[in-house]
C-alpha cells in the first residue's frame, strides 16, 4: 500500500493497464443522454458523469468480459493505490469491488451499483477491445477535492475542442503546478509532464493532486439557487442559474437543449433600458455574453399548461468557448395526471387540474360609501391586502380555509433488491394538508426546526368563521368564479361588535348568566373572477397553471346599518398539489 505523493521514491513493478475511453453525447429518449467508453484488454479508468438509469453494476456490465470494476472511497488518511492492481486492491482500505458470477471471488462483492460524477477502475479479459454505453440523467454534484491529496476524478469537457490541463486549472491556486497521472499506453499510472501540452480527456479518470482545500469546478461555473438538476416540482415554475465565467478572458456561455421530449421552458428577459420583462420560450441554443470575472443570471420557467404528458424532461448543455461543458437535466411532472384531467365529468372538471391547496392576496382598492348607502365601490387612498386561503379537491370543489398545517406521512421501506445490506422505498412518504388540529399528532413534520420536525402552517387574520372550512360554489380555473358565504357570528372571538368584559357587548345579560345576542351578526358576501390571461400583463410561466388571478369584489352587511361593498384584484399560488384534507 504505497501513498500516490511518494511513488518517486518508491520501486514498484509494472503491470499493462491501459485506459483508451472515448465518450460520445448521444441523445436519448426520456431525456437521457449516453456515454459510450471504448475499453480495451487489461484495467481501464472511466469517469462517469450520469446517473445511470440502470444502476445495478451486474446490468450494467452484462455481456462484456469484465473481471472486476473497483471504485475508490477515500477516507482521512489520503488517497492511496498502487501501480500493479493485480497486487490487491482488496488489501486497501477505501477500494470497493465487484466480481461478476461465476468467478469464484464474486462474494467478495462489497459493490453494487454504478453512480453519478464517479470514477472506476474495469478490468476487462481477453484480446479484443469492447464498447460499453451509460445511459442515464445528468446530475449537478461538485467534484469534491481531497485536501493536500489527490483525487481520483474525471473532468467535464468538451469531446471536440477540450482544454489542456494547464488551461482548465489556470485560475485555481490549488492545482495550478500539481502533479496529474494518468494511464498511458503500456498501462502505468505516469505523471502528465506536459500540462500545457496536454489536453483533458473526456470521460477518463485522472488522480489529481490537490493543495489545500479547494472547491474549484473549472473555468465554467454553473450553480444553482437547490438541488442538483432543473427539478420543477409542484409550487415551482422558475429556477435561477448563475453561470461564471472565471476564466479571465471575455467570452460567452451557450444554453443548447440536446435531448428530451420538448420541455416548455421560458426565460426571464429584461430591457435593461426600460426594465420591462417578458418570458420568450427557450430557443434550441442561447447564447449569453459574460465578462471576465463576471456572472450571468438566467431564470428559466416551466409552463406546465402546455404539457403533453405526466412528465416531462429536458437535458441542457451549457458550455463556453474554453472547452468545458456542463449536462443540466430539466424536468417537471404536471401537477395532476393528465389521465385524471381527461376523464374528469361534471360542472366542475375544468377545476380538476387545479386541485391543491392555494395562497395569496386580496387588493382591495374600491370601497362604496355606505354613509350615503352607496353601492358603487370608490377608489380608495391606499389599498390594502388579506391574505387568502383556497383548496381545491380532486373533484373541483374550492374551499376557503382560515388555517391548515402541512404535514409528513412517513413512508416504508425494504431491503434492496441490488443491495440487500441497503433499503430502498416501498411505499414513499407524502405530504398532508390539516385543519383539524386534532391529527397532527399522527403526523410529523416536513422540515426541521432547531433539530425538530415541525410543520408548515398557512393562516389568515382577514377571513374568521365557525368550523375549519367554507364550501364555494362555481369553477375555480381560468375563465371561472367562484363565491361564497362567511359568517362573522355574534359569539365568534373575531366579531368586532363583541367584548368579552364589556357588559353591553358580552352576549351575556345584566346579570352575567344567561346568553343575550348584543353583537351583531356580520355577514361576507364573497366572489372571485378568475382572468383568461395575467391581468398584470406579465405572463409568468406559471400563469394559468400554478398562479391564478383576477377581480375580487364583496359585501358585508350587518356592519353598518347599510352594506358595504368593496372590489379589488387577487392573485393565488399553489404551493402544494394535495387534493386532500385531513387524510
């Protein structure tokens, strides 16, 4: 077991590996995209970049001669290997393998399934060389550096024009001058002499020594606000992408869409003379200037009102005029079955696609004078808002709510079918919406508050009433209305004619005993219009699917001895898909 910084002063005998990798970008259906290495007889170091959609190791390799794959995990002491694998890599501490059956070290197998952003060593029989194909989803995972060590990793560049090693770490301090090995063509691990001459492989491993800590991704940087791809989950119709250019030279940063099924993405795109945006669909290449130094921000949108089924996928090269280039995978499920939407009957089908649970706001900027028993609502001074809670069923029933918490259910799990050490899920957990507060309990919370699960509540001051829920007649979807009726009783705490300590307004009599009704009983007269089209004009991604909008307009008697009407505009984001409460 020889450390990789002292091989000069070690003597080690010689064994022929050879790793000629090849990698092709290959679109594939579901938005995958393909490597494609070209192994030849004896140990081969391949770099893989996806996430495999098989990722069982025995599928993956199935059909070649292969008698071993090795992957490295390193631990504190360093990065460790040795020139001849044949010695035993089993005897280092950090190496998993895996042996193929029938040959009878195959339960030693400690090495299950093959990962994203990860480098193996194959050893592959016989005399002929052989094609093995990767298929999977690109993920966003830093390369993460040993420090004061080296790493065993692969580089993402381009196939057609990649730069030389001195290029791609010219403006990292902590590998600028470091030793690089790699696997020439009698099999040793030999150090690149010639970093300036040298140009990075696609798809090979290298070890790579690294100085001090370092978070270096190249001269392209490509980071995202979460996650690691364009996932646009159910309340999420824009993600930001910040690209760097950290290369010191001007240039500009190309957005090409390579593979998928026709995602509808949009970007962001602003005047930056009169600061008007728009949201233009995603053209097949984007091109981006960035100055040295400098970042772009692109936000792309989904607009999942023109999906044309359940799931939809996208993979993005971005890539720069030095040689670099990034898979971003894209990809978003409607948020209800388009098989539920076509078979959904009824007056209120057209809600159906709009079950979940929504907030907003109510702008109220017409108010009638009800001194004079107006019925016009005047413009006000100021407008002011309310907050606004509605769920939509999976039948299409709207419901406006005061208060609703969003809970986990956890989920099941079994051993793995690759790896029976590991579980995987049988049953997956999902979320809950409640309002009544006696289910809680059964429940835990989505997110973590002080190291303690806790859940997500929505609440409203602006609409009180008895009970948890009031029913609102008509279609809630673009186009439609609905209304509804809600009841400020005289006992309810939020009644303002009620005072708990007051004897004329305690709904009790003079003797405090006996209920008397003192506070008046206030009625809500409430209807929202829901717009075809963005009444701001601003056409969000989101507009029609996730966001919703238009004219709001109620009446309230019981308040003043004539009503009161009042208009204003709303606008509502579904921030989750649960048709369901208390389930």
């Amino acid at each position: 077991m020889i450390r990789l910084h002292r091989l000069h002063s070690m003597t080690l005998r010689r064994f022929a590996l050879l790793a000629v990798l090849a990698l092709a970008c290959v679109p594939a259906v579901a938005a995958e995209v393909q490597q494609t290495f070209q192994l030849r007889p004896g140990w081969n170091a391949i770099h893989v970049e996806l996430e495999p959609s098989e990722k069982d190791i025995t599928r993956v390799f199935a059909g070649l001669p292969v008698a071993s794959v090795w992957r490295y995990i390193p631990n504190d002491g360093g990065a460790r290997f040795i020139r001849d694998p044949s010695e035993g890599l089993d005897n280092l501490e950090g190496w998993f393998s895996w042996f193929p059956e029938p040959r009878p070290e195959a339960f030693l197998s400690n090495l299950f399934s093959i990962s994203a952003n990860t480098s193996y060593l194959v050893r592959l029989e016989g005399t002929a060389p052989r094609e093995l194909s990767v298929r999977g989803r690109p993920k966003l995972l830093p390369t993460r550096w040993q420090p004061n060590s080296f790493t065993l990793t692969g580089l993402p560049v381009s196939a057609t024009a990649a730069p030389t090693f001195a290029e791609y770490f010219s403006v990292s301090p902590a590998h600028v001058g470091q030793p690089i090995y790699r696997l020439d063509a009698s099999g040793q691990w030999q150090r690149v002499t010639s970093p300036a001459t040298t140009r990075v492989e696609p798809g090979v491993a290298y070890w790579i020594h690294t100085r001090g800590n370092s978070r270096y991704q190249g001269r392209l940087g490509v980071v995202l606000d979460q996650s690691e791809s364009l996932e646009y989950s159910a309340g999420r119709d824009e993600i930001r992408v910040v690209l760097r250019n950290l290369s010191g030279l001007p240039g500009s940063i190309q957005v090409r869409r390579i593979a998928g099924d026709g995602l509808p993405l949009t970007y962001l795109n602003e005047d930056p003379e009169t600061g008007e945006t728009g949201w233009p669909d995603l053209q097949q290449s984007l091109v981006l200037d960035v100055q040295p130094g400098a970042e772009a921000f692109l936000t792309l949108g989904l607009r999942r009102s023109q999906f044309t089924a359940d799931r939809m996928d996208e993979v993005l090269e971005i890539s720069d005029e030095h040689g670099q280039r990034i898979w971003l995978g894209a990809g978003g499920n409607t948020t209800q079955p388009l098989d539920l939407l076509r078979q959904a009957k009824g007056p209120k089908a057209a809600a159906v696609g709009y079950a979940g649970l929504w907030v907003g706001e109510v702008e109220v900027n017409a108010v009638s004078e009800a001194q004079r028993a107006g019925t016009d609502p005047r413009p006000v001074v100021r407008p002011f808002e309310q907050r606004v809670l509605i769920h939509v069923d999976s039948a299409g029933q709207a419901r406006l709510l005061k208060d609703v918490i969003q809970m986990w259910q956890d989920g099941t799990a079994r051993p793995s079918s690759i790896d029976p050490n590991f579980n995987e899920v049988d049953i997956p957990g999902r979320h809950v919406l409640v309002t009544n507060p006696a289910l809680i309990g059964l429940y835990t919370g989505p997110v973590n508050r002080d190291g303690t699960p806790v859940g997500l509540r929505f609440s409203t001051v602006a609409y009180d009433f008895a009970g948890n829920e009031v029913e609102l007649d008509g279609v809630f979807a673009p186009g439609g209305e609905v209304n509804g009726t809600v009841v400020v009783g005289s006992n309810l705490p939020t009644n303002p004619f009620l005072h708990r300590y007051h004897p004329d307004h305690d709904n009790l009599d003079a003797q405090f005993l006996n209920p008397v009704a003192e506070a008046y009983q206030v009625v809500r007269n409430l209807r929202f219009e829901f717009a075809a089209e963005d009444p701001l004009g601003r056409n969000p991604p989101g507009w029609g699917d996730s966001i919703v909008g238009g004219t709001f307009s109620e009446s309230i008697t019981g308040l003043h001895k004539n009503p009161i009407f009042s208009a204003g505009q709303f606008r509502l984001r579904r921030v989750s898909a649960v048709p369901v409460l208390n389930q």
